[in-house]
C-alpha cells in the first residue's frame, strides 16, 4: 500500500443512507498558522531511545552506528526530525540521564565520529536532528563533582552543586524534607576528607544526579558553552530535560508535598493498587496551583532560556530550536516556556495524561490550543515517550485509570487488543491536530510496554529506591523488534538484550508490518503522508456540532485546500459521516461506512 493522502478507502455503502446532520461551530477553536510557518511549528519528530533502538556492535545495547544504519526506516515513515535521548559519557545510574560529560559520546553508543557520522546521515535523508540536554543535574562523576567532593565544605568548587550542612545537633538530619523524584531522600551526605560524615547535597533524582547550583554563573557559562559544541557539530536542536527544575526557591524551604513528583504534587494515593478493567472513572488528583513547589517552577528558569533563545538565534535560519521538558500546571504558567524568546516547543502533557473519555479530550485540546496561542507558540503533542507506560498498554484499561509508573506481571494486565485499537484511534486524532508532534519509537508497531519482565533486569533506579513499590519505566524502554525471527529480533548481531523482549513483540515486527495493508506501520505512514500533504499541522481547528457527547469531531481547515473532517468514536454505537465525506485514512475498518468505536477516521468534507 503505498502511502498516500489521495487514496480513498473504498467502503461499500459509504454515505448510502448513514448520513448525519453535523455542521461546523461558528468560530474556529485556533486560526490558520501561515503557510510558511517556521518547520518546528508543524513538525513530527520521532523519540530515539540511543539505548533501545538498533544495536549495531552486539553488544545488546543500541548505539549509534545501529541508528545510523536504520535511519532509512524514519525517512519512509515520513517524520521530520528525531530527537534522541542522551549518549553522552555516563555510568547510566540513570540510563545516560546523568552525564559525565557532555562534549563526549559513551563508548557503549559509540565516538563522536559516530556522531559526526549519525548527523550527517540524518541531513541527508532529509531528517533535522535534536538532541538532549540535562541541564538541571550531572553524573557525580562529572569532573566538577568530584573536584567538589574533594575540595571540601566552603569551597569554590562546592558552590557549583547545592551542597548544605544538614540539620540536627551533628548535622545528621537533610537540610530540608525534600524527597526524590524517584524515591527517598532528595539528600546525600558525603564523607569528607577526614573520614567523617560532613555536608549533604541535593539531588531531585538519583543519588547519583547531583543538583547544579543554577544562581553560579561558571554553570551558566558552561552550558551556554556545551550547546554551541552541539550547534557547531550541526545539530537542529535540544530538548531540556526538567526544564522546569533548573532554579529552587530561595533558602530551600520544607515542602510540603508528601513526596516530590514531577508536577510538585503528590501521587501517592494514585498507584498501582486498585488498576482493573473494571476501575471506575476517578477524578484527577486535586492541585493546588496556587502553592508551588519549591523545586519546581521557579520564575528564575525564564532568563536562563532566553539566554539559550539568542544562542540559537545567532546562528540563523533554519531555526535551531528548544524543546521543554516541563511537567507544569496550569497550562498558563506551562506556555511560559515557548513564549516568542524563550523555548520553541514544550511537550504537552496535559494531552499525554488525558483519559480516553470525550469531553476530558475536547476541554484538553481546546484549552492547549487556546494557551499555546495566547503567546503564539503552536501545541507539541504527544502520547508515549521514555518516561510512561506506552499509549498502547496505557489505553488498555478503563478509562480514567489512575496512571501507572510501569506495569509488573502481578498488577492487572492491560487488554493487548484494545489498547492498540484506542492507540491507533489516539494517534489519528493527534496527528490530525494543528502544530508540532512527537512519536516514540515503536509507537508506529503497535508496540505494548512489556508488562512481565522479571525483575532482576528492572534498572529503573526508581525500582530499588521505593523497594519495588513502584515498578518503574523499563517497560517502555525495551529494544525494538525490528525482524520476526532472529535471536534478538532484528535488533542487533546479539542474543541478548540489555532489557529482554516480550516473546509478543515477534507479533509487532517491522518485517511483518512492512507493506502489509492494515498494519499499525501503514497506518502510520498513511497518516504522515497525509499530514504533510494537507498541512494539517499550520491548519485551523473547528469543533463539529451534531454528534453525541461521546464523538470527537473537528475538522483541520485551510484556505488551499478542502477542510479535513476528523471524528473519533468513543462511544459504543457506530457513527456515520455527513454526506460528500470521502475517507482519506481511517484507524481501523469502518463498518458498513460507519465509524465504529474506538475509530478515528479522516475524510475530505467539501
Ligand atoms: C527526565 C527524563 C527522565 C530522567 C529525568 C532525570 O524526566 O525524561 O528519563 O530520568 O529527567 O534526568
Ligand atoms: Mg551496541
């Protein structure tokens, strides 16, 4: 099947007699972007996971000569740019999310050549190259880090890192209550160079994240420094890890969250516990947005970006960009981040985190919309990435299931078959929406997280540091079936994997997908192609009037072009599309020209 927005799925019996009164609302929900619109603001950039995609020396561990080989499969997916998460120099404490330094490749991903090489070869294919950035915390074995363990308390080099003395008549209690993102105390105490236990330090992440002190301005330097070495060296962009973390409130004060997440408010009462098909629909946690936390959020992150803004800048058009890794509510204080001389793009997680209900969709993307554009910055989209459970397992419980941080074989297993359904539905739905996208690798297989890994290959540092209370985020992270047989399924020339493949991810290999009309690899290509095609993401977007509560409809207008009709079924009852509809790409069969549940169809509306 070759990918192409002008074929039309011929169902039998298309409109015959199925025709629904539906009529656009009066006012679009956001107006036409121009037609020249910068790239990043229509763009669909794929997640490489460095560790997990293609390995290419056996090793069991992807790497970069392994990317570089399998770039061709992006080209004809029809994405226009990748983002991949870090390869820098680390001990992978936190799978390369703490860098020892940032001007060198870790040799398990391969040199700078490689990297040299992986860039080159990706302008060649047409594809724009972001990397990460992990400002917010290096390795502790950063030079710097280890000069400040070894210069002592009051030292210049200490200042570099948000080291305090603790609190309790001998110092032996944290400096605050602060926990860490991933479990514990958000402190560690150092043995100083007289054996005894001395000064404690911050890390929001990992013991062995350490915390930089954002007010120093060799920090800032430093970093302003390592994104010209990548500027120079031809990359596209960053996405900014914690973005949101870099400055703490003055005088770190107690928080008082029960435990520090991500958006600065506690979960905990939200786990695993309780997930079952049958769940019911719960209310989001409550937060108050009026009490922010004091690592999160601060208002001294915003010089900082336009620092980075004019860097980018200076080296001209076409854009280099920043992508922002902000986990911040409410939506206006999160497009702070992408207003015109700041960041580029901020991911939308409010999307990310929507239920498959129908009104939590609308509100979510009206209000998204609605943000983005009150600063002019288009909305990033996105469903799946490194960090959660993959769409395709997420949406395989009820509705409004509180979300889980991985899935272990003793929680309630995911309904495979639904999931990949609602994925299809949800991707379609996004795809179709105007401004920037990103997939993650793996998500155009229909992959499902692995939802059975024993144990012992958890190394999520969350696992440990909660005693296994929280599963964690391997699931999501496991190498990419690529062929349906082999020893490590295509991957690489090893048996292993660094984390083992599911034996069903042989059912979602690239080669079974590959030309085969129907699959979740096609469909993804069909919808790429014809996204770009229409410009769907510099379109307007008008709600649709007439359907039932549990129909998402809208169309993706322009003044070039026919408007687009997109309508997602999430209710029970099959829906027909208004008469002249004529399908351009649908997630799943029609049935009998209706759009039956958990379906997005797209269809030309004149
Ligand atoms: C970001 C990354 C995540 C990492 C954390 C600490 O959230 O996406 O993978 O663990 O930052 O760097
Ligand atoms: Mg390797």
């Amino acid at each position: 099947m070759t990918p192409s927005a002008t074929q039309t799925l011929n169902h039998p019996g298309l409109g015959a007699g199925h025709d629904v009164d539906v009529r656009e609302d009066a006012t679009p929900v956001h107006a036409e972007d121009r037609p020249d619109a910068a790239w990043w603001r229509q763009a669909v950039i794929y997640q490489i996971y460095p560790r997990s995609w293609a390995d290419h020396d056996g090793d069991g561990i992807g790497d970069l000569p392994g990317i570089t080989s399998r770039l061709p499969h992006l080209r004809a997916l029809g994405v226009d740019a990748i983002w991949l998460s870090p390869f820098y120099t680390s001990p992978q404490a936190d799978a390369g999310y703490d860098v020892a330094d940032y001007r060198d490749i870790d040799p398990i991903f391969g040199s700078l050549t490689d990297a040299d090489d992986m860039i080159a070869r990706a302008h060649e294919l047409g594809l724009k190259v972001i990397v990460d950035m992990v400002p917010n915390h290096s390795s502790d074995e950063h030079e710097w880090f280890t000069a400040a363990l070894a210069a002592g308390p009051g030292s210049a080099e200490r200042e570099r890192y948000m080291f305090r003395e603790g609190r309790g008549e001998h110092g032996e209690l944290p400096p605050n209550n602060w926990e860490s993102v991933f479990g514990g105390a958000a402190w560690t105490r150092v043995t100083e160079a007289d054996g005894k236990p001395g000064q404690w330090y911050l890390h929001i992440f990992d013991t062995k994240q350490p915390d930089f002190n954002w007010e120093h301005p060799e920090v800032r330097a430093e970093f302003e420094s390592i994104l010209r070495f990548w500027l120079d060296r031809g990359v596209d962009g960053f996405r900014v890890d914690v973005a949101h973390g870099l400055i703490k409130e003055q005088g770190l004060p107690d928080t008082e969250e029960e435990r520090t997440t991500m958006l600065g408010h506690s979960e905990h009462e939200h786990g695993p516990e309780g997930v079952s098909e049958a769940a019911p629909v719960e209310e989001a946690p409550r937060i108050d947005h009026t009490k922010r936390s004091p690592m999160w959020d601060q208002d001294g992150v915003h010089e900082i970006y336009r620092a980075w803004r004019r860097i980018l800048e200076s080296y001209g058009t076409p854009d280099r960009i920043l992508c922002a890794e902000a986990w911040v509510e409410p939506q206006e204080r999160a497009v702070a981040y992408v207003r015109s001389d700041e960041m580029h793009q901020a991911f939308n997680f409010d999307f990310l985190t929507a239920s498959w209900i129908a009104d939590d969709l609308r509100a979510v993307i009206t209000s998204s919309l609605h943000a983005a554009d009150s600063v002019g910055a288009p909305s990033t989209w996105v469903l799946s990435n490194h960090d959660v459970v993959r769409h395709a397992s997420r949406l395989g419980y009820a509705p409004g299931t509180p979300r889980m941080n991985g899935i272990s074989a003793t929680d309630p297993q995911p309904d495979r078959e639904l999931g990949l359904r609602r994925a299809r539905a949800a991707t379609a739905l996004m795809l179709a929406l105007p401004g920037g996208a990103y997939l993650y690798q793996g998500e155009e297989l229909g992959l499902p997280d692995s939802t059975d890994m024993p144990d012992e290959f958890r190394q999520d540092p969350t696992f440990a540091r909660t005693d296994g209370a929280e599963t964690g985020r391997d699931g999501c992270r496991v190498p990419i079936p690529w062929s349906s047989q082999g020893p490590s399924l295509g991957f690489g020339p090893g048996a292993s994997t660094w984390l083992p493949q599911p034996d069903v991810y042989a059912e979602y290999a690239v080669d079974r997908q590959e030309g085969v009309e129907g699959s979740t690899l096609e469909l993804y290509r069909s919808l790429l192609a014809a996204r770009r095609e229409l410009s769907l993401g510099t379109g307007s977007l008008t709600w649709v009037e007439g359907y039932a509560g549990d129909v998402v409809a809208l169309t993706n207008g322009s003044s070039q072009r026919d408007r687009l009709l997109v309508v997602t079924n999430l209710g029970e009852d099959a829906v027909a599309l208004p008469a002249g509809a004529e399908v351009v790409v649908a997630s799943g069969p029609l049935e009998d020209g209706l759009v039956p549940t958990d379906t997005t169809v797209w269809a030309r509306w004149s």
